[in-house]
C-alpha cells in the first residue's frame, strides 16, 4: 500500500532490507526478464496458467479397481492413488458416517431419533436417503450460510473505531443468505443478486414485491466492507472502502487477490494495475466517492402504501381515544379545583377561580400569594391523582387503550442496500501509486484482461443501460460471471464447497487460486465437478449430494502405514482427514447435547455485552449512568445458534474467538484451526460449558433415569453418537464413582448423608459431563 504524505521516503531500517536483499542475491518469486517491454504483457506463463483456461470437462479415467468406485469422482481420486500402489480405503462405520454429514450439512450432532433411524435401514440407498433428509433440514441453511457469511466478510457492525457501530439492519442480509441456501437457488442467480439486484429492481423502491425486495436485499452483500465514513467521511476513508468491496468480491467469488493491483501493477499475477481500476469502475457508480451515502442512508424502507394508510386510520382512531382522555381529564381537574375551592372562605373563592384563569405571568400579587398559601388550587394532570386516584386510574386506563391501539400500526422496517445515484456518472481513473490524490488516466470498465486472451471473450461492458435506470455495469459484468463460460467462478465455489467436506480444498489457498496459491492435487477432478456443477443448474445441494456419496467421502479416518509414509497430508486423498470443530458447529453442539439449543431462526442479532471481567459474552445490559446496570432476562435467546448471534468486528465472543471464529478484516475465504492451551482453559473454566455441562446432567437424569449405566450409554450416544465399548463403561463408571466420593467428604451429620450423596453424585455427574465436552472425540469428527 502507498505510504502516506508524512512518509513517502524509505525509512533507514526499510532501505537497510533493501540492501541486504540485494546483497542476498535479489532472489524473487517467478523469473525476471532482462528487459521490460513498454507497458504490461502477459508471458506465456501468464497465458497457459491453468486457472484462467476455460473449463473443460475431463472424462474420468480408467482404473485397475472398480470395487470402491461408487460414482465418477471416484474414478479421478482412485486414479491418482493406482499411480502409488494403493487404492481408496474401506468406508468408516455407519455412526461415523452419520456424525461426519450432521456435522458438514447441518453444523450439529446427530439426534437419537436420526442415529435410530439410520442404525436401523439395512436396506440399499439408506446412506442416500440420509443425505436428502438432511439437505431438506432448515439447519443446512444455518450452517452453509455461515460459510458464505464468512466469504462475503459479513458483520453487524462498521468495524471501524473503538465504538465499532452497529448496522442495524444488516441482518436482513443475513437472513437472505440463509434462506437462499435452503432454497437451493442456483449459485449463478445467488451471485447476480447480490452484485447486481438492485439492477433488476425498477427505482423507485415503493411498495416492492417479494422477489424486488429479495434482490435488493441480496445487494447487502456489497455492504459488507468496514466502514470509516460513519465517523470521519473523508475522502481517504471513502475510498478504503471501495478497495475492501473490491477485496471481498474478488477473494470470494474470482478468488483471486486483485487487491495487491491497487498500487502497481500485481507482483505475481497477470493483473496490471490499469485491470484493478477497470473493475473499480464497475462499482464506482454505485460506490460514488464524490456523492458518498453514509451508512444512514443507505436503507430502503419497506413501508408500503397500504402500510402507511393502515396506520392513518389507526392514529385516527387513537386520537378519537386522545379527545376522549383531554375532556375528561380536565371536567377531573375542573371537578376537583372546585372541591378544593369549597374549602376556602367564602370571601376568598372568587379570588381563588380568578387566580386561577389568570396567566402565571399576568397574576397579582394577590393571587399569587393565595396559591401559594393553598398548593391544592394547582391542581393539575401531573397532581391528579393526590386528590382524585379513582379519576387518574380511569385516564390511565384510557392513554393506555390509545397506546396500545398505535401499537398496532405496521412497523417500519429498512433493509440495507447498494443501488447507482442519479446523476453523472463518474469518471474512474487510475491512482498513481494508488494514492488518491495523484489521479491519472481514465478508464473504462472491464473484466480482466487476461481473461480476455485466455478465453477468447471481450471483457470490456457497456458505458450506459438506459433501458434499466442504470449504467447496468454490475449486472453485465455478474452475467458475464454467471454464464456458464467463466473460468474462475465455478471452479472456485466448488474448491471452497469440497474444503468444507474434507477440510481442505483440492486447491489449499480458496481465496487465492493465483501464482502464489497452491496448485490442485486433482485438476481434472476440479474441472469435471465444476462443469458437473453448472450442467445441474448451479445446484450446491447436488453438489453436496454428489461428493458425499462418493466412495473418497465415505472412507475411514485411518489408513495403511505405508499409505501414511507416502501420502502424510492426505493430498491423494486415501482417507478422510480429521477436522476439529469450528468454533460456532461446537458452541451448537454443546448447546444441543445440554438440550438447551432454542430452534427459532431469522431476526434481528442476539446481542452481545462485556461481562464483569471485560470478556464479551451473549447478553444485555441496561446501562446506569453509564456503568453497566442488571442483566436483562434474555428468554433463551442466549441459547440460539451462533449464526443468528451478533457479530461485532472488535468485540469477539469469547467462546467463539478462542475457536478461531474470523474478525472478518474483510473478510475470511478459509478458517485456520489452532491446537492452543487457551482452547482447554475455556473448556474448563468458562461459565457456559459449566453451566451447559450441568444442564446435560440434569437430562441424563430425566431421560436415562437413575441407573448409572443408563446414562452412560445415553451420554455416549447424545455426544458421541456411538455406543460405548465394556471398557468406556468401566472407566467413565470409575470416573463417576471417584468424583462422587470426592465431592461426598466427610459428613458432619448422620441424617445429612443421604441429601449429600445425592447431591455429590449430581455434582460428579456435571464433571463427568464437562468431560466429555472437553474430549478429543466430541471436539474432532473424523
């Protein structure tokens, strides 16, 4: 990135690096040439690299063994494996399989009636029958949204600033997302409405149907970017947030970095930097610099006309119900003045009605003095209820009849969306050195231009749509993206779909398929299943469906040795790998073993505050003068899943974070698991696995009754979805007999023991469930 006015030279300690590199040999990533041609060319290198060839559907080869081979993407993985001397590995056991797809379709354990009912189906097609049924769950929504909430660097506040503040409506987005998978909309139509809807929606926004309102919703995902406008609007933080749009769209969708074009042309791949302001003028209509929208006015309302007649008519009638109040309200007044009045001297209340018609600043000395002696004649709404309680109930009755008639006027609601200005549009030109104050050349609008050469298709868009009230920019470009000849779009959601089933993808760097990315294990295998993927409309269920029937999904977690020496990291894949819980599949989890988990969807976030000790956990405060005041009751909103919890971008949940849950800065292609003490600390000692360990016992006791080889067996198949062996029965018996001695102590009283044992046994069966929280086999699903 430039350096800023005060710093454009080389500090000493920069150009002392400099020197030493030189020295070193200046040694860089790719060849250099010896002479530069005048402006940017692409190398033959830079022609031929396989992620910008157009996609071509390979034919899955021919193996020596068809005994595993249960569809074609068996064929490219068996293939692979035949040219080392092995062969796909056996399938793992039915409950290994059935808690290995709860956990990648839904995010949560399998329940006893799903680990019941497919136990129980011997017949053939039972494991395809399992994957339908979990596909047609709402959970699946739930939990392959979040991975592309991931992508999309979705956040319920600015994240900028140390107030970071919150975008109320952004949720809106949230919901679209996870709707939109559940509804398996194809991943082409995903994508257009969310970098073009507002395009494809007739301004003004009034009175919108439900498929207008979807794609402007859909729009919110070029809202996303951390914003600075909301506190300082300068020029500099107006356009970071352009470049943090352009960062998301590119990782998430062409996954490529385009952004490191921003400054000069990219160090490593065929993108010069003329490329980045092209596709910057893509935007730039709609993220106007000049005419920039704060965050404030950004939104759409959602009131409709019949909306805004219905609550006329109801202010209408509450103000009928107001009258009402104002007449009785002063004959109560007049009622009781008159009362008070009566018990003045005769000579005296004519001064006092006087007095009392007469303006404050226009009384007598008199009359004031009067008043003052007798405080009753001030009488007022205010002081009512002091002389009359039966006449103050009766307005209270009736402001409350009024009340609760508003109440029930259509609430306005907004929704957070992206749409072009009226006006000029404006002219897009290039930074030098991507410093916004040196513009330079104008440019156009444009795809990139490798791609141009590669694929044989023009990358440049039209200048103006008048047919559609926009530049009709987005909407082009999202076509172009979404039909069907692109040669980065498919190949890169089916790489992150594939990671998120084997715990890595057939490309290891999904935000980067670049120069500087990893090559594919399986290439072919890349582009069959992306070709396969778009020749089914798009579909991420089939895709779903596809691979988690195959033999390769279906293998064990364990291998051969000499399997092991050849292959370590699993990049044949010969086995499944084992993948630890993300942070949010363990929070659920634990919630839904506990028996805790609340089921409603959509909504406004679940907030999220400080607690005592500065850690931020789910919950509400109200706020007394300023210091933190009472918990507010939450209703089990705590116990939602993590997708519908708040997500501030300097405010991490605790139980979230210490699992690795991303900061979205801007956004997050792919998710690193840490192995770090602090991970067993907060299984140990955090209030919510305590307290959800002690929720699980209490389940144990009222589903497995009192027997203790009942609940062990229920425990087992509620966490693990397995059945205990003779020896996990000995020794988490053991277990529970040692704790429940430990906690028993001595007693001081004969008639206390049976009270205390039955406590200490409640104690040590929280322990015992804490345990299995915190065990290697509930944190992992291989």
């Amino acid at each position: 990135m430039p350096p800023g006015k005060e710093s454009r030279k080389l500090t000493p300690a920069q150009l002392d690096l400099i020197r030493r590199w030189i020295a070193t040999g200046a040694v860089t990533a790719g060849p250099e040439p010896k002479t530069l041609a005048r402006g940017f060319q692409f190398t033959d290198g830079d022609r031929s690299y396989w992620a910008f060839q157009p996609i071509r559907r390979a034919t899955p080869p021919t193996v020596k063994t068809l005994a595993e081979i249960r569809n074609p993407l068996d064929q490219f993985t068996q293939a692979r494996l035949e040219t080392i001397g092995h062969t796909l590995g056996g399938p793992a056991a039915k409950s290994t399989l059935l808690r290995r797809a709860t956990f990648d379709l839904l995010g949560l354990p399998p329940t006893p009636i799903q680990r019941t009912r497919f136990l129980a189906d011997t017949t053939p097609g039972a494991w395809e029958r399992l994957i339908d049924r979990l596909l047609a769950s709402p959970h699946y929504g739930e939990r392959w949204g979040r991975h592309w909430l991931d992508a999309a660097g979705y956040a319920d506040s600015e994240g900028v600033a140390s107030v970071d503040p919150q975008r109320k409506w952004a949720w809106q987005y949230r919901d679209w997302v996870v709707n939109s998978h559940n509804d398996d909309l194809g991943w082409n139509r995903f994508l257009l409405a969310q970098l073009a809807g507002d395009e494809m929606v007739k301004p003004p926004y009034k009175d919108l149907s439900p498929g207008d309102l979807q794609l402007l919703t859909a729009t919110g995902y070029l809202r996303t970017a951390p914003d600075g406008t909301v506190g300082s609007n300068d020029a500099a933080n107006r356009n970071q947030v352009v470049a943090e749009t352009i960062n998301i769209v590119s990782t998430s969708i062409l996954g490529l970095t385009v952004g490191c074009a921003q400054c000069h042309n990219h160090r490593y791949d065929p993108i010069p930097q003329v490329d980045y302001y092209r596709l910057r003028a893509i935007f730039e209509p709609a993220l106007n610099v000049a005419r920039w929208k704060r965050p404030g006015g950004r939104l759409v309302s959602l009131y409709t006309d019949a909306d805004r007649k219905e609550a006329a008519r109801i202010e209408k009638e509450a103000k009928v119900i107001d009258g009402e109040r104002g007449r009785k309200q002063a004959t109560y007044i007049q009622q009781t003045f008159d009362k008070e009045v009566a018990k003045l001297a005769a000579a005296q209340r004519e001064l006092a009605r006087l007095a009392r018609k007469t303006d404050a600043k226009k009384r007598t000395p008199a009359q004031k003095d009067l008043l003052k002696k007798h405080p009753s004649l001030n009488v007022s709404a205010g002081s009512l209820y002091l002389y009359d309680q039966k006449a103050a109930n009766d307005l209270k009755a009736i402001s409350k009849r009024a009340s609760d008639l508003r109440a029930t006027k259509p609430q306005e609601t907004f929704v957070r969306v992206l749409a072009e200005q009226s006006g000029p549009v404006p002219v897009t030109r290039v930074f030098f050195r991507g410093d916004i104050t040196q513009p330079r050349q104008p440019v156009d609008p444009s795809g990139l231009s490798i791609l141009g050469v590669t694929t044989r298709e023009p990358v440049t868009l039209a200048q103006n749509n008048k047919q559609i009230g926009s530049t009709g920019r987005r909407l082009t470009w999202a076509r172009r993206l979404t039909g069907g000849t692109h040669p980065l779009v498919a190949r890169v959601i089916v790489n992150r779909s594939w990671m998120h089933h084997f715990g890595r993808g057939l490309v290891a760097t999904p935000g980067d398929i670049g120069s500087l990315g990893l090559r594919p294990t399986h290439p072919q295998l890349l582009d069959w299943l992306a070709d396969e993927f778009m020749r089914t409309g798009w579909s991420l269920k089939r895709l779903h469906r596809l691979v988690m029937t195959s033999a390769t999904y279906r293998q064990s977690a364990s291998a051969p040795g000499p399997l092991l020496v050849t292959d370590p990291d699993n990049d044949l894949l010969g086995r499944m790998s084992i993948r630890r819980l993300d942070a949010e599949s363990l929070r659920d989890a634990i919630l839904a073993v506990s028996g805790s988990l609340n089921p409603r969807r959509y909504g406004p976030p679940v907030p999220i505050m400080a607690d005592r000790v500065g850690q931020w956990v789910i919950g509400k405060e109200n706020l007394n003068a300023g210091r933190p005041g009472a918990v507010v009751d939450m209703s089990n909103e705590q116990y939602r899943r993590s997708v519908w919890i708040e997500v501030r971008r300097s405010r991490p949940l605790g139980v979230l974070d210490t699992f690795d849950r991303p900061a979205m800065v801007p956004n997050c292609t792919e998710r690193v698991s840490t192995t770090v003490s602090s991970q067993s600390l907060m299984m140990m000692n955090s209030d919510f696995v305590v307290s959800q360990s002690t929720r699980f016992a209490e389940r144990l006791k009222a589903e497995a009754g009192p027997k203790t080889i009942d609940r062990i067996h229920h425990a087992w198949q509620l966490v693990y979805g397995s059945e205990p062996t003779a020896a996990e029965i000995g020794e988490a018996t053991a277990f529970l007999d040692e704790q429940t001695a430990l906690f028993n102590g001595p007693v001081p009283k004969a008639d206390d023991k049976k009270k205390k044992l039955a406590r200490s046994r409640d104690q040590a069966l929280s322990v015992f469930c804490q345990a299995l929280f915190s065990s290697s086999r509930f944190l992992y699903v291989d």
